[in-house]
C-alpha cells in the first residue's frame, strides 16, 4: 500500500465534519477552540448558524482559523425540517 507524502495533502482534509453552534460554545468556554482546527477535518457551518447563533464569538476569527460556512437552498431547509419533525 503506497503512502502519501505529506507535502502532496497540503490543503486537503480527511473529512468534513458539520458542527452545531453549541459545539462551538462548548470548545470556546473550555478554551480549546483554536485547536480543534489543527485537525485533519474540514469543519462546516451553516450561515443560518453563523448569522443567527454565533452572536458571541467572532466569525472572522473562525473563519480565519478554517471553518467553512455554507449556504443552505430553500430545498435543503426543507428537508431538514421534515427529518426534524
């Protein structure tokens, strides 16, 4: 099995993880934030959360560390509200 030196996967994440705004809260309040970002993921946010929850954390740090915010079509947030109820 050929391994992949890890100058070639600069850049690219293992996975993509969505993470919920109390996540956030609770990696802030334990002072580990920052960190999590070191890891091999791509952490994902939705702008509904960015835009209506992270009222108290700054989202130009978070994206500065790497988290990715994505916008949602009418479609999707349907269909999130139909698995929700």
């Amino acid at each position: 099995m050929q391994q992949t030196a890890p100058s070639s996967r600069i850049g690219k994440k293992s996975r993509s993880l969505v993470l919920d705004a109390n996540i956030i809260f609770d990696l802030q309040a334990a002072g580990i934030l920052g960190q999590i970002f070191r890891l091999d993921c791509e952490f994902i946010i939705t702008d509904m959360i960015e835009k209506q929850e992270l009222k108290s954390v700054n989202p130009v740090m978070l994206r500065g560390f790497g988290l990715k915010v994505v916008s949602l079509t009418g479609t999707q947030v349907d269909e999130i509200y139909r698995l929700k109820h």
